[in-house]
C-alpha cells in the first residue's frame, strides 16, 4: 500500500481516502492533549468557554514529551495511551476535530464518533520517540502551562509516520488484525 502524504489541518475531502490500514506522513500543525488537558478543554465547552484553539479540522496527538536537550526542538516525543482519553474524545469529534494521534486501540463509542463526524484514528510508534522528535519543527506551549508536560502544545511537523487504525467507515485495524491471527493459529 502506499504512503499518503497529508498536511494538518486535514481538509474534509481527503479524509474519505483515509482508510484503516493506510500508512500516512502528516505535515503541518497539530496539537499536543493528554487527560489532564482533555478535562479541562471538557469543563470549558460546558460552561460556553472557548477552547485554546479551533479545533475544527485540525489533529490532536496523544504525545508524552519529554525536556529537549540545548540545540533541540523538543525531548523524545512518543505516543501515549489513547483509550484514557476515551471519555472526553466523542465530543470533541462534535466540535469538528478531524484526526487524532495515540497509541492503543479505541472503545466502541470512540469507533462510532469518528465515523459519526468523519474523523480518522492514527497510531504512531510506541517506543521511538526519539525518532519521532526529530519530525517536529517547532513546539510552543499555547494553554494550559501549569500542567507541565500535559500543557497543550502546538506542534509543526514534517512526515510524521502514522498508520490509519480507525477510519470514517468504523473499520478497526485491531479487530481486523485479531481476527486475521485467529485465521492462522495452529
């Protein structure tokens, strides 16, 4: 299969071409959300607040950054687990975010909201997150700064790698891989 090579803010027409299993280089901007950001982005959209950034179009990576060292953009800079932020994703999705960056797979309402608002799932690398830092161009803290490594960064990348695991169909690359293991036990 070929690389797809997409730029954030994904624009709505290429999302259709996203589909599980496809492998993907993002450019452009997204932003860094773990739980603690996630709460807070919540509690504002219910009390009528803006949230730190438009969210419409744009992609979240569930990222744990650590310090960069003198001369580098940031530290290492690998996925963190997605199903923590299962609670808080759905509505999100409503508000128009588009694609959304972790590691692990998702629940069955997280599934069923990106099909719902036409948003993708992308998994990148657990464990190479030295790798992956050298992806990202810029990183500043835009919200949140007193939660330190869960602040809300905005991140501009070049040829991230990620691999679609949910697509806007409710294909799910880890049921499809399980089920395609439990073809071949012996």
């Amino acid at each position: 299969m070929e690389t797809l090579k997409i730029t954030s803010p994904i624009d709505e027409k290429i999302i259709k071409d996203m589909k599980t299993g496809t492998k993907v280089l993002i450019s452009g901007t997204i932003y860094t959300a773990r739980d603690a950001a996630h709460l807070k982005m919540i509690q504002s959209l219910e009390k009528g607040e803006k949230l730190p950034f438009d969210i419409r179009g744009q992609t979240i990576y569930y990222m744990g950054p650590s310090p960069a060292r003198p001369g580098h953009v940031i530290g290492s800079a690998g996925p963190t687990t997605s199903s923590r932020m299962d609670g808080y994703t759905p509505q999100l999705l409503s508000k128009g975010l588009r694609a959304i960056i972790g590691k692990g797979n998702r629940s069955s309402e997280v599934i069923q909201a990106l099909k719902k608002y036409n948003a993708v799932y992308l998994v990148t690398f657990g464990g190479a997150g030295a790798l992956i830092s050298k992806c990202i161009k810029k990183a500043e803290v835009i919200a949140y700064p007193e939660l330190a490594a869960e602040a809300v960064m905005r991140l501009k990348i070049e040829d991230l790698p990620a691999i679609v695991a949910n697509d806007i169909y409710g294909n799910d690359m880890y049921a499809t891989g399980r089920a395609a293991y439990r073809k071949t036990e012996v």
